[in-house]
C-alpha cells in the first residue's frame, strides 16, 4: 500500500500489485514497469515474472530489496526496503526511458566482486558524475561505460569512445576537439572532434593513461571550463559531455611519479569503479562461455557444450588476456568444432602447460591419470554438482536459464538435479 501511494504521489497511474498475479493479468498490463516483491526460489511470482520478462524483454523489472538474500538478474534494478522517495523516483524515471538496452550491454557473471561491480554502476548511473574504471584489459572496461551510459538519462543520445593510447600525441587534440581548415598541413576539411559529437551524451576517454602530459593540461581544462576551441579557431564552443574514462595503468603511482596532473587525477577519479581480473571470478566461467557460445553460433541457443573436465583445466589457467582472451578461445573453439562437446583435448596446447596454471590449483589432467575408474567417477561427479550448484545460484534456481548456461537440455538438467538433490 505504501508503494502504491508513493507511485500516486509522483503521478504515476499504477502498478501490479495482485498478490497472486497470472500470466494473462500481467501481459495485459501496459504500464511503464512491473514491480516485483522478494524473488525467492519456488516464489510463483518470480516464475510468472520470468515468464513475462522472456515474452516482453522491454519491460523493466524492480526488485524490492527486502534482505533476501537472492542475486542474480531477475530484476534490472532492486527498489530498497523501507522504501526511499528519490530513489524511487530516480527508479521510476529510468523505467520511463528503458528499452532493454543493457540486456545487450550488460556484465556476465554472479561472482561477488561482479555483482559489486554492478551495484556500482546502478547508484552512479543516473548522476552527471565522472567516471574512472580502472582494472587489467580485457576486462571489460568499455562495457561498464557503455552501461553506464545506458541506464543514464543521457541514454538516447551518443556514446563516443576514443582510445587515447591509439592515437598520436599530436593528433590527439584534433580528434577529441575538432579543427579548422587550414589549421596545420593536411587540414583541407573542417573537423568535427569527439567533444562535438558527444554532445549531450557521453564520451568514453579509453586508456587515459597514455595521454601526454600536454594534452591532459587541455582536457583539464575543458572539464573545468565546460568549454574549448577547435585547433585553429577562437571561437569558444560550451560543451556539455558526462566524462567516463578508463585504465589498465596505476594513476596514483603515475602522479607519484609526475606522469600523471593529479589535479586531472581527481577530476576524474570521482566515482571510481575497478573491474576484477578474470583469475579472481572463475566462477563466472560458466557463464561466461555459455553466452560466448550462443553469440558465436547465431542460433539464440549454444551448440557447444564444455565437459566438465575441460571447465576445471580452464578455471585452473591464470588468463592473463582476461574476458578478451576468453572470447578468442571460444570463437576458435565454435570454428574447429561447431557443435558437440568440448573435451580437454579440444584445448589449445597452452591451456593445459603446468607453467599456465594458478598456484595452488590442482593439475586436472594429471590427477585423472593417477585415478582409479571409481575415484575418477566420484571426481567428476563432485565436479558436476558444484557446477550446477553455481548455475542454479546465478539463476536463482530457474531451472530453464540455468539449463542455458550449462549448455544442457532442461529435462537432463532436471533429473541431475534429483540425482544431486539440489531441488
């Protein structure tokens, strides 16, 4: 009731509130957004709502975070409990914008530091705040910006990434500012810099650590000034770009070492997010190889399908390339062997080298030599329940999405989960 006169005093119309909604009561609904009470698995609202969200993926779901203790992405964002007026109105007016975007632009994974990851974006998102994720690359950086940009209010206009350490000191200026005709040799056009383009939306100043020490003194000021001059004019322009830049380098250290203006530092460094290399969320491989293997084979469903062998050797490798490194070796993997099972002989030589290894992990391929039938069987099996354990968490124990990630059929993944007694 509460929630009700709440959404009544921000104008808006309704919401489903049936405690016992069906199928048909909730498709027929054409508000904005369907808020959803504690999702707990067995709850039939959660299934209702599962059901819903597959049929209609526009639709926003929030839910009310009243302790429980289930994550996963049953919901796009979670509405705390007691209720708080502006962050429900701020819920409530990201609802009005939603389109599903960042189900295409969205973090894999139930790992704890990834769902840190995640409430971060959620509280910075609706805010002008700058932005610094930092982390090794491969990690997905940009796809924490690009996320960012999507649940922000900035969403329907432009996202403009730039790799300042891909470009030429001396050309830097001119792509992120613009310039005239005639401004240097080889100017036979006016430009349009990143700044311009972006307006209104978002500009995502990749690798910031490779930017010259000159330039950052420009950048600085321009975020100071809201304002700069395309090279070769004197003609001031206002600009007005939400700042989201990234990292793989120590910037604390680089101003230590008078590489890095620490006043740009701080500028930047406002809402910092770290992105967690991939060696620290090897439970999220699962899953991660999962909706790899259903991108590569461009059926909306993986054909491919990783032993469980062949996942404890790939969860023992350090993966010094990171998410990036995972992706090459899936999109190999679905071009040598389109469909079928991945066994550890299917993985590339280095995958499998003791130097390759993470301290302290075991040596999947030499302890199952050394194991009798029996012992092997009983390995596997402590293996597999631990796998679908994971999965059936990542999902909040819906059997169907659970059933995707471990790229097996529902009705196999039924009858283990009775042979494990996970129900």
């Amino acid at each position: 009731m509460e929630l009700c006169n709440r959404l009544e005093y921000l104008e808006y119309a309704a919401v489903a509130s049936n405690p016992n909604p069906t199928l048909e009561t909730l498709k027929s609904d054409n508000g904005i957004a369907v808020v959803l009470g504690d999702l707990k698995p067995g709850d039939g609202f959660r299934t209702i709502a599962e059901q819903i969200r597959d049929q209609h993926p526009d639709i926003p779901f929030i839910r009310l975070n009243t302790g429980s203790t289930a994550t996963g992405p049953d919901a796009n964002w979670s509405l705390d409990v007691p209720l708080r007026r502006s962050q429900l109105d701020r819920l409530m007016r990201r609802a009005e914008r939603y389109h599903g975007t960042e189900r295409r632009h969205r973090l894999t994974g139930s790992s704890a530091s990834i769902r840190r990851v995640r409430a971060s974006i959620d509280q910075v998102a609706d805010f002008d705040t700058n932005v610094l994720v930092t982390g090794p690359s491969g990690t997905g950086k940009e796809l924490v910006a690009r996320t960012i940009h999507d649940l922000s209010e900035r969403a329907d206009q432009p996202f403009v990434p730039i790799n300042c350490g891909a470009i030429p000191a001396e050309l830097l200026e001119s792509e992120l500012f613009g310039h005239e005709k005639g401004a240097f040799t080889g100017a036979v056009n006016d430009r349009t810099g990143r700044f311009e383009l972006a307006e209104g939306g978002t500009l995502f100043l990749d690798e910031i650590g490779d930017m010259s020490l000159d330039m950052q003194v420009k950048l600085l000021r321009v975020l100071q000034e809201r304002s700069f001059e395309k090279v070769g004019s004197n003609k001031t322009q206002r600009c007005n770009v939400r700042i989201v830049a990234a990292t793989h380098r120590d910037l604390r250290k680089m101003v230590e070492e008078g590489e890095f203006r620490e006043d740009l530092f701080y500028r930047l460094n406002v809402y910092p997010i770290e992105m967690p290399p991939l060696l620290k969320r090897a439970s999220d491989l699962p899953q991660l190889i999962g909706e790899l293997f259903t991108r590569y084979s461009g059926t909306g469903e993986a054909e491919l399908r990783v032993s469980q062998e062949a996942m404890q050797v790939l969860a023992s490798y350090q993966w010094p390339g990171n998410v990036r490194e995972l992706g090459n070796l899936v999109e190999r993997l679905a071009i040598i062997k389109p469909e079928g099972t991945i066994e550890v002989s299917d993985l590339p030589p280095k995958y499998l080298a003791d130097e390759n290894r993470v301290s302290g992990q075991p040596n999947v391929v030499s302890e199952a030599m050394q194991l009798t039938c029996d012992n092997l069987k009983e390995h596997l099996s402590s293996v597999e329940r631990e796998l679908i354990g994971q999965a059936m968490a990542a999902t909040n124990g819906v059997v169907a999405k659970a059933a995707r990630l471990l790229s097996m059929r529902r009705t196999t993944l039924v009858e283990k989960l009775g042979k494990y007694q996970l129900n």
